[in-house]
C-alpha cells in the first residue's frame, strides 16, 4: 500500500506534463513534512521543549500532509498553494517566530524557507503577491519583536547556539533535497528533449525520404503516360476526338506533376531544408523561358499576354534563378488560370538603392476573377484557396501561393497584392539582386518559341543519321518511350536495361551520347557512370554522359554536377528536351538542324511600356477639369477617376501610386472617355 503510494507519487514527480511548479509543490511539502516529523522529536529533546509542543509540531505536519495528498487526488493544487502559503505567511512562520527565541535563534534561518517555499511554488502575479505578504509579514514580526521583547519566548545562550546551529542543518538538509530533485529533473528533462529532437529529426528525414521517393516513384509512370502520349499527339492521322483526348491526358500529367513539385517544396521549407542558391543568371533567357510557356497558356485561353520589361534591367543578375523562375511561373499561372477574359501582363523593373545591387521589381497583373478583400489575409495560407465556390471547376491546391511567399521570404523580399474583386489582381514582388553585369537588357525581343512544333505537324528539331547513342534504364517501358519519341531523328538509338548490359556495349561501340538512369538495382547509374569513364578497353571515356532521373531536387542535380555528369534531364521528359539536350551534346558535324518553320514564332517586344512613357502630371480630382482638346492634342491618358469594387462604384478620392499610373496609361486597352460615370 506505501509502496504504492509512494511509487504514484514519484510517477507525478517525473511526469513531465505536469508543471514545474506543482510537481516543486508536492516534493517541498514533503519535504517539509519530513523535517518537522523527524526534526521535531530531536529538536524537542535537545531543546528540552515541553511533550506537548512535539506533538502538536507532528500533529500540525500530518494535517499539512493529508492536505497535499487531497490537493493532489482532488486536482485542487492551484488553491492548496494558496491555502497553505497564507497560513504559512500569517501563521506557521509569525508563531514560530514568537515562539522560538525571535532573532536570537535558528528562527531567521528557517523562515528562510518559507520564502524559498512560496518561490519555488507559486509563479505569475501569484509569487509576486505572496511575496509582498510575506515582507508584510515578517516586518510586523520583527517590529513587534522589538518592541515587545516580552512577546517573544526567549532562548539562553547556549538555547540560542543549539537552535541556530538545529535550523542551519535543517535547512541545508532540505536545500540539498531539493537541489538534488532539481538537478535530477533538469538532466531528466534534457535528455527527454534531446531525445524529442533526435525523433524530430528522424521524423523529418523519413517523411523527407519518403516524399522524394514518392515523387521518384510517380515520376517514372508518368515519364511513360506523357511520353507515349506526345507520341499519339504527334501522329497525323489523329483524329481529333483522339487528339483532344490525349491533350487532356497531358493536362492532367503536367498537373499531377506539379503537385508532386509543390508537396515536395512544402515539405522542403518545413524541414528547413529549402536553401537558397544564387548564381549569376541571364536575365533574357530567364524571361524567354518564361514568356514562352505562359505565351502559350495565355494564347490558348484567348487571352492576350504583355510583357513589359524595363530596358535599364541589368542584362545579368546575381540570384537564385531556379527559385525566382518558380515564382514567376507560379504568380503566372495563376494569373493565366484565374482569367477568363482580358490580358494578363508581366512587368519587370529595378530600382537602384546602391551601385552593386538591384531591387528587382516583379509584377504580374491579370484582368481576372480577383480576390475578395475578405480572403487577402489567408491567401498565402498553405492548402488555403480562397473563394471556393467560384474557383471550384478550377483544379489547385492552394500550396503555390503559400511557396511562392515562403520563397521570397527566404529571399528577403517581399510580396503584395492588390485586387479588385471581379476586377482583376496585380501580385507585386521585390527582390534584392546582385548586379553581374554593367551591361542593360534593353529593348527585349523574346520569340514564340512554338516554332517547329506548333503547328499540328510535328518535325524533330534535327536528324543524326550518323550518331549513336544509348539509352541505360532498368525500366522497360520508359526506355520505349524514351526511343519512340527519338524515332524520326535517324539516329541509332541503342537500349540497356542495367548498369551490367551498358557496358557491355560500352566496350564494344563507340557511342555519341549516353543518356544515363540514376536509381537502378545492382549497379547504379552513377557507378555505372564512373565505371564506362573507367573502362579498360572501352570506348566511350569521354563522350558526354547525362543523367536522366526520376530523382528530382536540387541536392541530386549537385550530386550529378560532383559526379561529372554532363547534363541533368528529369523524367518526365518530353521529345523536345531530349532534343535540345543532343543538339547540344552531339558532334557538331553529326547534327542536320531542321530550320524549316523555326522562325516562325510570333515576335514579342518589351519594352513599349517603358517607350511609351508620357510626362505628364495628372491628379485624379482635377483630371475632368482638363478641356478635352488639350487631353486630345497632348496625346493624355486618363485614369477613370472612379473605383469599381464588388460594393459599387465610388467617387476614387485617393492617389494613384506613380506606378500603376505608368502602367495604366501604357494599356491602351484601358483608355475610356473622361465622362465620369454617374452613380
Ligand atoms: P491554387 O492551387 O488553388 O491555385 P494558390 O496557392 O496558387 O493555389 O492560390 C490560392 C488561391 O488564391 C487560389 O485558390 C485562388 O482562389 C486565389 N488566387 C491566386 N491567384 C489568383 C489570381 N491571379 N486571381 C484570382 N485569384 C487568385
């Protein structure tokens, strides 16, 4: 039954869900019930104290003890603390005090404990009052003390030593019990903590694994589905039920993938994994990459796309470009998906706070949806769409914009949006940027990339008929797909199905490209890669090898680059990119470039914004005062001096920032008559 008891209570001590200062308030209670049930009969001896004060010490010690243990099972601490310090304050200490020599004995030591009690068991404005009490408290003693010696039961000398020397030990008995638990706790809870961490991070390394295996996992079926896919898209007799069907097909690969991407991004900045890597980057070929996947997006959805780049942005930029490009592509695409009619514009500027950095100021504006003003704050908000009802037959997970801010965070920078519910939305990013390059972008003229391929022919980019290269997979299918969508080029593509079968071929043909698997049983692709870079009588040592994985991420393409590979491809991968990877790994003299149709990309210049600037002054409340044949003459854009919101229209009283100002005036689409509209 003890056994029990005490075993329940040392479970409370040690149960770290417990507070601190509660499980103090038991191990010091009884403590202090201990002292004055052992203390009391020896002290009682030696200072020759009546039977009767003995035995009302223990009386008092049992009733104390019998309060904790109800305080306990009753969950009744809080206020037992409180019970028990008021009669320890105004009772317990006054009366031992008076009773037991005043200051001319081991009184004063011992009330030390009584502070040192409240403290270690109260905590807030709790500790503060009690504290105050407790001054209170022991003034009044000693002034009363003082003058009225009479009050206080005084001890003889030698009473007085022995009573001071009894309340030192005492009290250095009970510090050193205390102090002990308290280490003990301490080096428990360390090791608890340490022990959480440990699991955390163990924790975070599973699901990081397991995430990137997910995606690898995925990636290598989808490299199938797409592939054979752009091969049914590319066969002319098609018909055209069978080539929606199929583009469908790809629209639903492409999303599924990019859901992969966004998962594994989460999980990156969560773990605190997701670094930022700058590099020098070419800010054309940055926005052409861009411009031309959202071109065509836009064009498809009938949309006009602007694109309006500063001439005075450096041509090239420090940054991480990967993640600036992601950003974009992200605020871009939303812009796209969240349009129905109208335009969507890109517009990029810097300012200049010094001479060897950029703020790089992004925006992205589209004539879309917009935003009620009621979803702004949770727009960010990870697995957060906003609007749902609307944007229901609109596929998303509400993880892009939660990256994109997380990116840009990690970046310093910052990111706002303005929207104007039903009106449309313009996301705004400032970026810090190294300056690498003294030379200007100047006036940009990006082409639609769409050339060979967009038509509904489809042409391979080059053909190679005396080039042979070979493909290494353990997966059958995807090296199908991967020679089927090469088919054309005249190319002899040869396949390998392990590291083994690679280079067996290795040692006896001369190859010109080896697309290389990274993940395959027995001998992976990288060993596989130093062993053809090895090989004894082989031919290939040093013709260009690239990886072509399913192991997307950052730190694998750093693994690849230490490696030597030399080139990075990811599955899925399309025909085109397998193409631009051989156009420009294959011997020069090897490759019959298809120029047939490559020019005919649309033209895109972008710099008529910043051509078209006017210098004019205009404040909106004065505007309708300008005749009309001066606004006519001088050739004014005006800025319809109303807001539309989905509340109505309003009178618009507040001044328009410069930069939208520019922005307006440059779309001419905008332009209406100076007529105010009547309310
Ligand atoms: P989703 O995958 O749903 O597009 P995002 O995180 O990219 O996720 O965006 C979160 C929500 O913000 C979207 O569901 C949409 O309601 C809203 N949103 C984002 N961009 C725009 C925009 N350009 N116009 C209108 N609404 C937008």
């Amino acid at each position: 039954m003890f056994k029990e008891r005490w075993n329940q209570l040392k479970e409370y001590v040690y149960d770290s869900s417990i507070s601190l200062k509660d499980r103090s308030f038991v191990v010091f209670s009884f403590v202090l019930i201990g002292e004055l049930i052992f203390g009391a009969v020896p002290s009682g001896i030696i200072m020759k104290e009546p039977w009767s004060s003995t035995l009302y010490t223990m009386a008092g010690a049992l009733f104390f003890g019998a309060y904790v243990v109800y305080s306990i099972r009753k969950k009744k601490i809080a206020s037992a603390k409180i019970v028990i310090s008021v009669i320890l304050i105004f009772i317990f200490l006054p009366l031992m005090f008076f009773t037991n020599g005043g200051v001319y004995s081991g009184v004063p030591v011992s009330l030390l404990l009584g502070s040192l009690y409240i403290n270690m068991i109260m905590e807030g404005k709790g500790q503060i009052i009690m504290n105050i009490l407790y001054s209170i408290a022991m003034i009044t003693c000693w002034i009363l003390g003082y003058y009225n010696p009479d009050m206080i039961t005084s001890y003889t000398r030698k009473g007085a030593f022995i009573d001071s020397l009894l309340g030192l030990l005492i009290v250095n008995a009970v510090i050193f019990i205390l102090l002990s638990f308290h280490t003990k706790l301490y080096t428990k809870e360390n090791e608890r903590a340490s022990e959480k961490t440990k699991e955390l991070e163990e924790m975070n390394k599973a699901q990081n694994r397991f995430f990137s295996s997910m995606s690898h996992e995925i990636r290598t079926p989808i490299n199938t589905v797409l592939g054979l896919n752009e091969i049914i898209l590319r066969q002319e007799d098609a018909t055209d039920e069978i080539r929606k069907d199929a583009r469908n097909i790809q629209g639903a690969g492409k999303m599924l993938l990019a859901l992969i991407n966004d998962i594994l991004d989460v999980s990156k900045i969560e773990a605190g994994k997701m670094d930022i890597v700058p590099v020098n980057y070419d800010v054309a070929s940055l926005l052409s990459e861009i411009v031309n996947m959202i071109w065509l997006k836009a064009e498809e959805k009938g949309l006009k796309f602007n694109v309006d780049i500063d001439p005075n942005v450096p041509e090239s930029l420090f940054g991480d470009e990967v993640r600036i490009k992601q950003i974009l592509i992200n605020l871009l695409n939303n812009a796209v998906k969240y349009t129905h009619e109208g335009s969507v514009s890109l517009y990029m500027e810097c300012e200049y706070p010094d001479k060897d950095n950029v703020i790089l100021k992004i925006n992205v504006a589209d004539t879309g949806m917009g935003i009620k003003a009621e979803a702004l704050p949770h727009l960010f908000d990870t697995f957060k769409r906003v609007d749902e009802e609307k944007n229901r037959y609109i596929e998303g997970t509400g993880l892009g914009l939660s990256i994109v801010k997380q990116l840009v965070e990690l970046m310093d920078g910052e990111i706002t949006v303005n929207s104007v519910y039903s009106q449309g939305s313009t996301f705004t990013v400032a970026l810090k940027q190294g300056i690498s390059s003294d030379k200007r972008i100047g006036d940009l003229n990006i082409s639609n990339a769409g050339g060979v391929n967009r038509g509904d022919k489809f042409e391979h980019m080059f053909k190679a008929p005396d080039a042979r290269i070979l493909i290494v997979d353990d997966n059958e299918m995807n090296l199908n797909v991967e020679e089927k969508l090469l088919d054309g080029t005249q190319m002899k593509v040869d396949l390998a199905l392990s590291g083994q079968d690679a280079l067996n071929l290795t040692l006896h043909n001369r190859y010109d490209v080896v697309f290389m698997d990274h993940l395959m049983p027995q001998m992976d692709g990288i060993e596989c890669f130093e062993q053809i870079r090895n090989q004894k009588g082989g031919l290939n040592q040093n013709i260009p090898i690239i990886v072509l994985t399913a192991n997307a991420g950052g730190e694998n393409i750093e693994l690849y680059n230490n490696t030597g590979f030399d080139g990075y491809l990811v599955k899925p991968v399309s025909g085109r990119q397998l193409e631009d990877m051989l156009i420009a790994h294959l011997p020069k003299e090897k490759v019959i470039l298809n120029t047939s149709g490559q020019d005919n990309g649309v033209q895109l210049s972008t710099a008529s914004r910043y051509a078209k600037k006017k210098p004019v002054v205009i404040a909106t409340s004065t505007m309708s005062d300008l005749p009309a044949s001066i606004i006519k003459e001088l050739q004014i854009d005006i800025i319809p001096y109303t807001v539309i919101t989905n509340e109505g229209v309003f009178y618009d009283n507040i001044d328009i920032d410069s930069e939208e100002l520019v922005r307006y005036m440059s779309d001419k689409s905008k332009m209406v008559d100076s007529e105010p509209p009547t309310e």
